[in-house]
C-alpha cells in the first residue's frame, strides 16, 4: 500500500510540475546567411522565448558551411 501511494504521489508532482512551469513561447525568430572569405558561407540563426515565468531567453546557433 505504501509503494502505491508513493507512485501516486511522485506522479501528481510531476504532473502538476509539467502543468505549472508551462511552454516557452516564441517571439522572434531571424535567420541570416552571408558569404565568407574562403568562399564558403555561414549562416547566424536567433530565436528569442518568452517563459511562463516573465523571463526571456534568446537561443542563438553559428554554422560555417566550406563549399
């Protein structure tokens, strides 16, 4: 009985946790590729998140392509 009620309980905190902290939602996203020297090219990417939380968080990626 106890085992059972264990499981019960970690499902219920993890399945408020998941309800609670909510997804990020995307407010801006900006993608930009520019030729380099060596004849290649490389391509910035920024996407921006607003938390459930009021926090933002801002996701950014470089990629260097040599063709």
């Amino acid at each position: 009985m106890k085992k059972a009620f264990a499981t019960l309980f970690a499902a219920a905190v993890i399945t408020s946790t998941v309800f609670t902290v909510g997804c990020s939602t995307e407010t801006s996203h900006e993608e930009k590729t520019s030729p380099t020297l060596t004849g290649g090219q490389k391509h910035e990417e920024t996407t921006t998140y607003k938390n459930p939380d009021g926090s933002t968080t801002i996701d950014h990626s470089k990629s260097v392509s040599h063709d």
